[in-house]
C-alpha cells in the first residue's frame, strides 16, 4: 500500500512537471506573439544598443566656413554613438535668427543653434546650461578665453557657450603696397591709411577704377573706429545714448567723405547672405582694390601669396586702435527635450575642446576659445609658416568689448539705419546719427 501511494505521488509529480513546462512554453510562444516580455526576451533587449539620440543644429556659415563646420560635425558625429547631429546651414547669422525666432514660436526649435540672444535667455527661451557645467568635470572653466566664455553669462548664469572668436582685422594686396612704395607702416592711423589709400586709388574720366580701400558694409567697421577714438554708444551709467557725440559724428563723416566725395574706398551692399562680403573679398584678390576691412574668418578664403593682414589703425594723438573682440556663441533652445539638451551640451562642448578649436582657428582664422589651443602642436607648426593667423590675436590683446544692446536690438536697428544712409545714401553722419540718437533714446528710456 505504501508503494502504490508513492509510485502515484511519483506520476501526480511528474505530470504537474510536465504540464508545467507545457504551460511555461505555451506562454513563452504567445508573449512572443503578443509582444510582452518574456524572461528570454528581457535579456535579449538588455543587451541591444541604445539608439542614438539624432539633434538639429542651425548654423548660418557659407563658403568655406560651411564646409569646415560640415566637416566638424562629421568628426564628432564619427567620434561616438551617442549623438548624431544633423548641421542645417542658414544664409548668415541674421537668417539663423530670425528663423529661430519662428520655429520657437511654433515649438519647433532646434536642440543647438549658432546664435545667441541675451534678451531671449532672459525671457526663458535659452536654456541655463550652469548646473550642465557643474555637472561635467572635464569642462575647464579656467582655459576659456575668459572675456569670450564672460559674453555668454547673464546673472551669473552660462547660457551661451563661445564656439570661436571674432575681430575684424586689414587685409591688403601685397603688390599694390610695394608699387606704391608703402609699407603697413604707412597704415598705423585712419589719416594715413586714407592718404595711402588715396595715393593707391586709380581714376579715369572721374570715375574710379582702382580703390584704395574698401570697408565692409555695415555699422561695425565704423563703430570699431569710433572705440579707437574714445567713443561709446552708451555714457557711463548706461542711461544715455552717446552716437551724436564728436567722436561718432567726426569718425562716420570721414567715412562718408572718403565714399562719396573722395572717393578713393567703396562698398558692397545688400545681395543674398554673404553677397556683398565675398564681393568685397572678390575686389580684393581679383586687383580691383587694394586692400579691405574684414573677419578674422576670412582667412581661409584668402589667398596669402598675393595678401598679407593687419591689425586696425588707431588715430593721431590718440593712440592703437581698439576695435571689438567678440565671441560667436551657441545655445540650447529651452524647448527641446531632456535627452535633447544633454546631447546639445556634449557637440557643443565637443567643438571647443582645445585640439578642435586649434583646428577651427587654422583653417578659418577665427579666434581659438581656449588658451590652451596656443599649446596645440599643429597650431604652433602652423602659425610659424602662416603668421597671418597671429594678428586677430594681436588685435584682441587691445581689444574693445563688443556693444551689448539693452534694448533687446533697437539701438542697433538705429545704428544700422544710420550707418546705410551715411555709406549708400551719402547723408551727412551729423543728420543720421541725431536722427538714431534720437530713435534710440526713446528706446533705452522705455527701460526705466
């Protein structure tokens, strides 16, 4: 009796053993089919490779800055598999912004974009990349050039990060300077750079056919001159508007005289992005003017066989030029996801590692954002056989801060009104610029 229980216990057992495993495969089979999780599947998805997390960043760089930042993506991009950038290029910086402004409003925005905007950070729209920073223990804060990583801070907070610098620096035609008999010697003040100008420029029938100079379009190489001179857009404690002061006034009526009257400088106006700039580059190298005022990017599009670079001239009595240093920077839109935004932070911290930003600077010209990049041996090597790269730097050592608008851009507009009808509208720079102080003051005093 006692066997037969425990031979049927034995077959109770095993059946119950059976059944089981035939219910455990049957379920297996159907989660399988079904899509839930089995304890085979589990591990199988552990071991998958997490997809990468892909991000859009606007750039507004042609020519051969175009290409160099494609070529930067295409570095970081290869370089892990945790991020995927994909570069979408504007026409300018201008563009860039403005299309910014309407994909945030339409919650759209991209993770990363080459553009900064203090107004916007202040209104939530930037992303405060500080605790990102604290966060990140490779980041040094120290090596940054200093007054680049400053004009990306608001309140303390780092909402911009420097991707390369910026001043506008003298590129002339070797060959017109020697025929002439010059030296850049001949160009360490405004005055003598206009006399060596006017002594360069060829006319025929009284018609220019050869200039002597040409600015670039816009306010900032007249409002570099102005910085040489002294003069400041706003007075000390900020509640005035300074543009109609002598400095201002004196300064953009030369320019004004030296387009239209003397006519021994012109320029190159509006076009599509970059036009009137590699226009004006074009004059150059083709032997249709004998030098220009431009970036300190412009260095890869130069030929230095046929051009050399210096720095901006200062004024008579009054000392070196001192001409704005700036910072191009880059943010994280507010709007995009988590994930997002730390993928941002890793390509745009990428980009200024000190062996990217040396390479930035070589084939650019743009100014390195880290110190030590100086130390970055293929810079070195570089910068012994092409010592134009040198001279932005130079420059900086001196340099103005570059103008923070208060009012959110409208000075600026008003400067940018001004500055056109002084260089293409030939009007006296006393009227235009009384008429942007004007505009202006009303603006700055809606702040109070």
């Amino acid at each position: 009796m006692l066997n037969k229980k425990k031979g049927l216990a034995l077959m109770m057992a095993v059946s119950f053993t059976v059944l089981s495993a035939c219910g455990q495969a049957e379920n297996s089979t159907n989660g399988a089919a079904s899509g839930t999780n089995a304890p085979t599947n589990a591990a199988t998805n552990e071991a998958a490779p997490k997809e990468p997390v892909t991000i859009e960043f606007w750039y507004g760089l042609g020519g051969k800055l175009g290409d160099t930042m494609k070529e930067k993506i295409e570095l970081f991009n290869s370089s892990q598999q945790e991020v995927v950038v994909k570069g979408i290029a504007q026409a300018d910086y201008s563009e860039t912004e403005q299309k910014l402004q309407a994909a945030i409003a339409a919650k759209q925005a991209p993770a990363a974009v080459l553009s900064s905007n203090m107004t916007w950070a202040q209104k939530g729209l930037f992303e405060d990349m500080s605790d990102m920073i604290a966060a990140d223990s490779t980041f040094n804060k120290e090596d940054f050039v200093q007054t680049f990583l400053g004009q990306g801070q608001l309140d303390g907070k780092q909402y911009f990060l420097p991707m390369y610098g910026t001043t506008q620096v003298m590129y002339y035609r070797k060959d017109a300077l020697e025929k002439n008999g010059l030296t850049t010697d001949n160009f360490k003040t405004w005055e003598a750079l206009a006399e060596s100008a006017a002594k360069m420029t060829t006319k025929a029938d009284g018609k220019t056919s050869f200039f002597g100079w040409e600015p670039m379009w816009g306010k900032d190489n007249m409002m570099d001159a102005v910085f040489s001179k002294g003069g400041t857009v706003l007075s000390e404690d900020g509640k005035t508007v300074m543009i109609d002061s002598p400095e201002w006034i004196e300064t953009w009526e030369l320019f004004r005289k030296w387009i239209h009257e003397d006519q021994i400088m012109t320029i190159h106006s509006g076009g599509q992005g970059w036009e009137y700039w590699y226009k004006t580059i074009d004059d150059v190298m083709k032997g249709q003017a004998a030098g220009y005022t431009g970036s300190s990017g412009d260095q890869g599009d130069l030929d230095f066989n046929i051009v050399g670079a210096m720095e901006q001239p200062g004024w008579e009595g009054v000392g070196e030029g001192k001409p704005a240093a700036s910072a191009i920077m880059a943010g994280i839109p507010s709007g995009a996801s988590d994930e997002q935004k730390a993928a941002a932070y890793k390509w745009l911290t990428f980009f200024s590692q000190p062996q990217n930003t040396a390479s930035w600077s070589i084939s650019t010209g743009y100014i390195a954002v880290r110190s030590s990049a100086l130390e970055d041996e293929a810079y070195k090597a570089f910068s012994e056989q092409n010592p134009q790269i040198k001279v932005p730097l130079m420059q900086a050592a001196h340099a103005s801060a570059p103008f923070q608008d208060p009012t959110g851009g409208k000075i600026n507009d008003a400067l940018t009104i001004a500055a056109d009808k002084v260089q293409i509208g030939n009007v006296s720079a006393e009227q235009a610029l009384k008429e942007a102080k004007a505009t202006a003051q009303k603006e700055l005093d809606r702040l109070k």
